[in-house]
C-alpha cells in the first residue's frame, strides 16, 4: 500500500474518530445554539424563537408596576387629636361649690387620671353616665360632659386630655432600623415619618419595597418612589402593617458566563446586558456572542403584539440576542429582563472542537504509552 493511500486512510480513520467522540457527548453546559433552534414551533417543538431587535425589546420591555389602592391614596389625615377605641385619657372637672357632685371635702377640683376608651368607644363620668368618646377631639369631649354636669352642679369646668394613643397604631416590621408598634400621632401620621420613626430603612434604597396592608387590602411601593412622589406617602389608619422588605425578583444565569446561579435583581429595571454583567459576563475564550438566549414563559398580549397573532394562554419564548450584530449591543441594553427569566449563553462553536481534539490527544498519547510499554522502548 503506497504511503498516500495510507495518508488516506489516516485521515479517514482520524475524521471517524472526531465523529464518534463528538457522539459520545463531551462535557458542555448546556444545548447549543442548534439544539435550541430545533425546539422553536416551527421545528414542531413546543416554543416560539424570537430573534431581538429594536422593535422587540420595546414591546418587551416592562417595569413592575407597583402602587396602591386609590382608596389609600385618597384617605385624608386622621385629626392628631382624635378621640379613638383603646385611648387613654386623663379627666379634671373643677366645680363651684365647696361640696360637689365629685370633689372631696375641702376641695373644688377632681382628677379621673385613667380612663380608658373601650372597644366601642365611650367611656364612662359619674354623674354624666356613658358617653361617646372615640370620632370626637378632647375639646368636643370636653363641651359634652360639660353639658351633662351642668344640670347637676353649678358652672362645672372640664380639662379633658389624650394622655396615650394605644387605640390607633400602626405595626411596622421587616427591613427597618427598630420595628416595633407605633402610636399614630401628629409628627407620624404619615407614611414616610412612620418608617423613619421606626429607625428607617436597613435595606439599599434600588431595591427596597414598602407594603402597606389595610384591612383585606394592601398595596406596594418602590421606597423610591415614596419620596419622589407625595401622593404616595398616604396618611396611615390605625391597624395598618407596614412591611419594608427587598426586591424578591430573580433571574437564572446558566452557560458560558461568569458564574452559573439563580441572581437577585440589583436594581429596579434590569436589561439584558445589565444582567450579564451582574454574573460577570461571558467567559472569554469559551462564550458565544451570537448565542445569547432569554427564555420566559411570555404573556398572550405581547406575543399578539409581536407576531400579529392570538394565543389562548403564556407562551413559551426563546429571544434571540446576538451581540455582534450592528445593534446588537444596544438591543441587549434595551431589552428588559423579567422576573423568572432564564439567561442562557452557548459556548462558541469551536470550543466543542477543540474538547474532542484533547480527548483524541490524550487517548493517542496513552496508545503510545501502552505501544512502548509492550514494546520494551
């Protein structure tokens, strides 16, 4: 056999074995760019492959909206004064006589230091009997339990003064520098001065969230916005729960990046680039830059948006961003990652090459090896 036909051989018998390793299925992160083509719609598989463009990441793109109910919003501020169930106030009743309907002999005045607002709001004066205390201020106290005394003693004098505010507090719990109960009173009937009573937010301010619950209902800011947007720093209401509390969106890196990981969002809005960053990027000598891939489980509404047609329920999609395209670095900047997502970066195509090549170059060194070996040389 002449050396040429050997070469031949050779060759043929080295392309045999390349193909036979790259069968067995070298170690990989992950499907590449291929596989995951082959599970578009179109290939009969089961989600849409949408390849990202200016277009696409503005349709896609979405904040979380967050907010409360108008009926929040809109309540005024309770009257610091406010006589409410569960108060404590403290009575004198003066009376001009020397022996009155209350006071002891020998004096003119008479302290009721304790007298607790009951659950449904009154309290109880000798001689004035049950009265409604809770929805009145301590001065419209004051002019009812005059009135009921009048008929009784001559000219009596009334002082009625809120001495503790147990009946109207608000809880506020979670990310703050001392959570605990807090009376609601003049400097802290809103919601900003309430947090900060409460020693303020331990959380960083990009990702901090405000929950306010309110009976069956409650609703949620960013802390941001709390200070940007007075409408949102709404007057309190006794028994509501305040909640501070870190963004719990994330997202999942997986592939040729940085690091492989479920990732928290840093910041409010978070574009694809943003994302990849955040896991230190693609990994250099092994990413492929035109293999960057977001898969989500994509709303009905963006998808009639996108493709000018109807679907019945989420749709599984795969976006498409290819960062060597002559936007493709602004694309990915544009376009919003979502809460769930997964980010997915395939290895470049050469890098599956060059595994087989040093498993063909480690199993050839080990042949000759084990030639030498039997061979004594």
């Amino acid at each position: 056999m002449g050396s040429s036909s050997k070469l031949r051989l050779g060759v043929i018998a080295v392309l045999a074995l390349v193909m036979g390793v790259s069968a067995c299925g070298l170690p990989r992160p992950g499907p590449n760019k291929r596989e995951i083509m082959q599970s578009a719609a179109d290939a009969k598989g089961d989600s849409i492959v949408i390849n990202v463009n200016a277009h696409v990441a503005k349709v896609t793109s979405e904040i979380p909206s967050l907010g409360f109910p108008a009926s929040f919003e809109s309540a005024g501020m309770v009257g610091s004064d406010d006589i409410r169930p569960g108060d404590t106030l403290a009575l004198t009743i003066w009376e001009n006589v020397d022996d009155g309907l209350l006071t002891q002999t020998g004096t003119n005045a008479t302290a009721l230091t304790q007298v607790q607002v009951d659950g449904q709001g009154y309290i109880f004066v000798p001689y004035a009997g049950r009265l409604k205390a809770a929805g009145n201020t301590p001065e419209g106290l004051r002019n009812i339990i005059t009135a009921k005394l009048a008929p009784q003693t001559p000219d009596p004098q009334v002082s009625v003064a809120r001495v503790a505010g147990d009946g109207a507090t608000v809880s506020v719990l979670g990310g703050v520098g001392a959570p605990g109960v807090y009376p609601i009173d003049r400097p802290t009937r809103k919601l900003s001065a309430m947090v900060s009573k409460a020693g303020g937010a331990t959380i960083p301010t990009e990702i901090a969230q405000i929950k306010v619950t309110r009976g069956g209902k409650s609703g949620k800011i960013w802390l941001t916005d709390l200070y940007a947007n007075p409408k949102k720093d709404i007057a309190l209401r006794g028994g509501d729960v305040v909640l501070v509390e870190q963004d719990t969106r994330a997202f999942t890196a997986m592939g040729a990046m940085g690091h492989q990981n479920r990732v928290n969002f840093e910041t409010q809005s978070l574009s694809a680039v943003e994302a990849l960053a955040q896991v230190g990027g693609l990994q250099t000598g092994f990413a492929d830059p035109k293999g960057v891939f977001v898969l989500r489980n994509e709303r009905p509404e963006v998808i009639r948006t996108l493709l000018g047609r109807s679907v019945p329920e989420d749709q599984r999609v795969v976006y498409v961003l290819d960062l060597t395209a002559p936007s493709g670095i602004f694309n990915a900047r544009d376009f919003i990652i979502r809460d769930g997502d997964t980010v997915y970066v395939t290895e470049a195509p050469y890098v599956q090459w060059q595994k087989t090549l040093s498993v063909l170059t480690g199993a050839a060194n080990s042949a000759t090896a084990v030639d030498r070996a039997s061979t004594g040389n």
